[in-house]
C-alpha cells in the first residue's frame, strides 16, 4: 500500500515522528529532511537532524504548538516522545481535525516493561502526565502490573509515597533512550526518598505481578458474576451482606479501575471484595480483629488485595486517602455523615434498624447527596421434600444511597 503523502500538496497531513533514542527510520528521516517546520521537545529538536531552513517551534505550550501547526502552508513536523498515538499528541492534532502521517518509536511503556524483563499485554497502562494522580495511584493499589507515565512533580517520589507501605516492587525507568538512561528497582520507601530525573515511567508490580495469559490487553476487568452467594466467603454467624443487598449495593457504589472504595464496618468483607473484583482500590475498616482477618482471608481466597484496616468510624476515617464511593455496613447516621463529609460520588448505607433510616438519609441530603432507598426483602428459592420449589424469607434490610 502506498501511503500517498504528497508532503508538500496543500492539505498535506502533518508528519508525527516519533523519538525513542535510536536514529529514525528512513522514511521518518526523509519526512523531517521536508520539514519546513518542525515543532518538539527542545530535547529532540536537539538530538535530531532539523534541516536548517526549517522554523523550529520548542514545545512548550501545547495549544501554541498547536495552533502553530495548524497554520502552517508547509510541510510542518511534530517530533514526540515514543508512540506519539498512545497517550500523545496524535489526539490532540486530531481533536483539531488535522490530518496526521504517524511514523512511531518505541513507546517508553514497552521500553520500560522490556528493560525490566516482563511482559507488558497483561499491564494496565495509567497516566499521571497533566492531571491528579489519584486514579493512577488507586489502580497501582489495585492491580498487580501497572505501569504509570509520570510527570515532574507527580513522579515516581510522589506516587510511592501515597502507596505507603503496600507491598510492591517498583522499577524507574529514567531518560529512557536518552544521555544518563537509568532504570532502578527498589521499594516504594526508596522511591519515596530520591529524586528522579524526568521523564520517566515508573512500573509498580506485585510479587505474582503475572496472572497467566490472556486474549485482550487490559485483560477484562469487571468480574464475570457479582453479588456472590454467602457460602462464597468466610462468615461468621451469617454477619455478611446477603447476596441480593450487596447486588443493589454495588450497583449504587459502581465499583472500578481509579476508583477507591471505603468498606465501613466490613465484617466479613464481601462487599470490599466485590469492589476489589471490578478493579477498584478498597479500604476495609472493622473495630473487630478477628473481622479484619476473616476480611484478608476472603480477599486472598478470591485473588484480590484489600486495605484491611482495624479502626472505628468515623474516628479512624481521617487517616484514610478520600473515596469515590462508599459502603457503609456498620455504623449510622455519625459514619454515614462523616464520610459524605469526604466527598465521595456515592455512598451507600446497609442498615437492619428502622429507626436509623432517615437520619441517615437526612445525614446524605444535609450534604447534598441525591438520595434514594428501598426496603429489601427477598424471597429466596427453598427446596421441599418432593423436589418442588419453596419461598424462603431473608430478613428486610434497609438500603439507602446518595449520589453526587
Ligand atoms: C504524554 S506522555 C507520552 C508517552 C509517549 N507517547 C510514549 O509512547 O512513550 C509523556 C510521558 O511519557 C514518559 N516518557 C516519555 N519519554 C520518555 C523517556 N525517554 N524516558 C522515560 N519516560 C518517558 C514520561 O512518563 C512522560 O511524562
């Protein structure tokens, strides 16, 4: 197939050539030897051959370059980190409907992934480049294989500082194909406590960072059943979220990749557990040891990590990173109050006594929550001695929920 780029025709695509370290590929040289403009990095407007009649545009200010780009009558250059289609500036000169002639390098995820020795098909690509690095530090929660592309003063420091003490190997790809390239692995304490050069990328991997083969990358996320029978977890004296509530109650929490779930009161853990299946972050908090153990047993049968934290709430919730949704199994209206306090899309409360149904919906309205409920009662099938069907009677449970 010829890529018919008539470079210099009115309406040519822009080119987008990507830079990895190693020297272009004959056609991307030959499209920068065309350039009569060439917008970059000052680090790659450096490092490459930029032919002398060429107006060089230093990045900068994206929009200007943009702008710039869009203007020109030439044969405009964009030179760009890596893959320039993944998570680059092929969208954005798309978003302005100018047409690209993309000729990439190798992304700096995959240099990173192949300098460390792994597989990256079954890695979960998140971005911190621009904007609040809390999704990308809940899925490093979350997941076992996460690589992140930073950005200075959101780096590899900072990240495995809000990751505390979870238990992660991390690897920091600095100046990837570049003078002073320097990859490390080391712990998050050690990544909290240097400074990095940029750019840089940073994989966070736990111990069994590779969960087998898969057909698609990101393998799926969302579990293939929810709302999992009782007998699915370890319970004591039938103190879980029955099946039927926790359903509805995910339904409201919404659970997923970047997101971070409190379970208050977890007792058993079902529901942290069910988030901690559709990809989210979960922090789990009982005043009960034994609960917080039964919790971590629960996750480790069902392959994924929980936060277990042993705490009352609401005293212990200022300790905790802010949520985007929370479930709240034990306590009333004060743990309902004081976590809407903290923000959260959704909140979600499980309550068994009549009585703390509306103040804990008044607790979700006074902060603003848009609040529904309904009262449960499901009838379970139950069998007979001859083999008919039954209707067996769970007890009602209470769920209210507010969103915002
Ligand atoms: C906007 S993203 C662009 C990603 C790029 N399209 C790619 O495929 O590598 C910018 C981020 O990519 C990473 N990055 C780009 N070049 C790098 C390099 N030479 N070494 C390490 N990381 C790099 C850094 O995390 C940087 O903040």
């Amino acid at each position: 197939m010829t890529r018919g780029r008539d470079a210099g025709a009115a309406g040519a695509p822009v080119a987008v050539i990507g830079v990895d370290g190693r020297p272009l590929a004959p056609r991307a040289a030959a499209l920068l030897a065309g350039a009569t403009l060439v917008v970059g990095a000052a680090r790659h407007l450096d490092a490459l051959p930029v032919p002398d009649r060429a107006a060089r545009h230093v990045l900068g200010d994206v929009t200007a370059a943009l702008e710039a780009t869009g203007r020109h009558e030439g044969r405009a250059v964009v030179l760009a980190s890596g893959d320039p289609g993944f998570f680059g500036i092929v969208r954005l000169l798309r978003e302005r409907g100018l047409r690209v002639d993309v000729e990439p390098a190798v992304s700096s995820v995959a240099a990173a992934f192949a300098r460390a020795g792994h597989s990256w098909d079954d890695a979960v690509v998140v971005s911190a480049h621009g904007r609040d690095p809390r999704r990308a530090v809940n899925a490093c929660r979350a997941l076992p294989k996460v690589a992140v592309l930073t950005a200075p003063g959101c780096g590899p420091a900072e990240i495995a500082g809000a990751l505390g003490d979870l238990p992660r190997v991390l690897v920091v790809a600095e100046r990837l194909g570049a003078p002073g390239e320097r990859v490390t692995t080391c712990t998050p304490d050690e990544a909290a406590a240097r400074t990095w050069a940029d750019p840089n990328v940073l994989l966070v991997l736990a111990a069994d960072a590779s969960p087998g083969r898969g057909w698609a990358s990101p393998r799926r996320l969302t579990p293939s059943r929810w709302g999992l029978p009782e007998e699915s977890y370890e319970h004591r004296d039938s103190m879980i979220s029955k099946a039927e509530v926790r359903a509805l109650a995910l339904a409201h929490l919404g659970p997923g990749l970047g997101d971070l779930v409190w379970d208050l009161g977890c007792g058993s853990g079902s529901v942290a557990v069910e988030c901690a299946r559709f990809g989210a972050a979960v922090v789990a908090v009982d005043r009960d040891p034994a609960q917080c153990e039964r919790a971590r047993r629960n996750a480790r049968d069902h392959g994924v990590e929980l936060s277990v934290v042993r705490g009352d709430a609401p005293a212990c919730l200022p300790d905790l990173p802010d949520p985007d949704a929370v479930f709240a199994g034990g306590g009333g209206p004060a743990v309902v109050a004081a976590a809407a306090a903290r923000g959260a899309r959704s909140v979600v409360a499980a309550l068994a006594a009549v009585d703390r149904v509306a103040p804990v919906r008044d607790a979700l309205r006074a902060a603003s929550y848009e609040v529904g409920g309904a009262a449960l009662t499901a009838s379970r099938f139950g069998g007979l001695p001859d083999g008919s069907t039954r209707l067996v009677a769970a007890n009602p449970v209470f769920l209210v929920w507010g969103h915002r």
